[in-house]
C-alpha cells in the first residue's frame, strides 16, 4: 500500500513538474483572452457609435463577431500549450462546420441574408415596409429573422432569407411623400370651380408642402364623373393624417359649395318591338 501511494505521489509531482506551467500559463492565456475579447467588443462599439453611418444593429453585430473571434483565437492558443496539433484541429472543425453548413442550408442562408441586410441596411428598426408579402413596422432585426408589428399590432416574424430574396417597399427611407387622390364630380359641376376650392382646402392645411406645389388636374373622363387627380407632398410622418383631413374636407366644402360627388349610374335604353 504504501508503495503504491508513493507511486500516486511520484506520478502526481511529475505530472505537475511537466505540466505545471502549461496549465499556469494556459490560465493566463485564457484570462488575458477573454479580457482583450470584452477590450476589443468595447472598442467596435466604441468606433461604430462614433460612425454616423452605422446603426446600433450594425454596431452589436460587428462587436460580437470581433469578440467571438478573440476568443477562438484564446483557446486555439490554450491549446498550442498543451501540444494539441491546432493545424489538425483547424482541419477537423472545417469538416465538421462543412457537414454542419450541408444539414443546415437554410438556417445558414438566413444567417447569410441577415448578414447582407446589416451590411447593405436597406431599412431599420423602426421603419415602416413591405417585404414577403408582409407589411408592417420593424422591431428587430436578427441574424436569422427579422420582427415586425403590422398597423394593428400583430408580430410577424420573418425569415430573413425571404426579405432578402424579395423586392422591399420603405415607407419610411425619404423624408416627404406624395399623397394621391382621385375625386370625382358631376359632369354638370364646374370643372375650374372644383379645382379652386381644392385648392384653398389644401393652403388651409400647413401640413401640405408648397414645394414642391400642389398639382391639381382633371386626370380622365370617367363613366360616372370627371376624375380629378391631387397630388400633394408632405412630411413622411404627415402622410395618412393629411391624406384623411384632405379627403373629409374637400367633402365638406363640395358639400358647402353644392359640387356633387356623383353616383355611378349607366343608362338603359328599351327597344320594344310589339305593335
């Protein structure tokens, strides 16, 4: 028994003797790693919040990926202390991450339509688009989906392989918008009588840019009215209450100035053969 104690001691010191100041240094490496990977993610935000062009999501992602490349390059360096073959380790995650990246396509082409969308920004969180065929404000936008909220607050989430794969309708990119509105009257009306009172109906509203100007004109003949287009440019914000106010006002001052808002009607003509 006790040789067989003293044997345990031996292997114990010995493995010590060798190993000792591997493992020291191992821990030093680790510790020195992982607080130059917190260094090096602190300084990428620090960078990208002083950079106008990149966004808080463009600024998280680039300060994780620096950090996680930190810290691979810690343990491959932990690893070189105890003799492990990083050259063959190297080789067996590539295989591994090959086979991985094989059962795993469309996960991965999210991670790599998330990454173009981050890159590329065609919107943000908090813009209003329309992407896949799904409209709605953006919350987040991930490495693999991105969420949105539509207009009656439904969360929608949205593989971003899809968004990048499709066409992308930004409401809220550019500063002003259009509004657009066809308003019909009667064939019997004013045509220019129409025209002016829509007018003062938009000079009335300071939401409505004067420049560009307001653009009025008599757009087609319809079967029913005289189709009078409005185009007026506002404010990205001002849009849908603009639009609202426009089309309830002109109402009221048709109704004021007695323009009709005709019905659709079609004539009949009887042709009777009965003598």
């Amino acid at each position: 028994m006790e040789e067989s104690a003293q044997q345990y001691i031996q292997m114990i010191i010995e493995l010590g003797t060798n190993y000792g100041l591997n493992i020291i240094f191992a821990i030093l490496i680790l510790i020195i790693g992982m607080m130059a990977a917190n260094w090096t993610r602190n300084l990428v935000i620090k960078v990208c919040n002083k950079s106008k062009t990149i966004d808080t999501t463009l600024a998280a992602f680039f300060s994780s990926l620096a950090r996680y490349v930190v810290i691979i390059f810690t343990i491959l360096a932990v690893l070189d202390r105890f003799g492990v073959e990083t050259a063959s380790l190297i080789a067996i995650l590539g295989a591994a991450s090959l086979a991985i990246g094989l059962a795993l396509q469309g996960t991965l082409s999210n991670v790599a339509a998330g990454v173009m969308l981050l890159i590329f920004r065609p919107f943000k969180v908090g813009d209003f688009i329309d992407a896949a065929g799904h409209a709605g404000t953006v919350k987040v936008l991930g490495l693999f989906v991105t969420e949105m909220a539509t207009g009656d607050n439904v969360k929608i989430i949205v593989p971003n392989s899809q968004i990048w794969g499709s066409s992308i309708k930004n409401f809220s990119a550019n500063s002003t918008r259009r509004v657009d509105l066809l308003i019909g009257i009667g064939y019997g009306d004013d045509i220019d009588k129409a025209i002016s009172e829509i007018g003062n109906v938009i000079d009335n509203d300071e939401r409505a840019s004067k420049s560009p100007e307001p653009a009025i004109f008599v757009g087609e003949l319809g079967d029913s009215a005289v189709n009078i287009v409005v185009r007026v440019w506002t404010d990205s914000d001002n849009y849908w209450p603009l639009k609202a106010a426009l089309t309830k006002n002109i109402k009221h001052k048709f109704d004021e100035k007695k323009i009709s808002f005709p019905y659709p009607q079609q004539d009949i003509h009887i042709v009777s053969n009965v003598k």
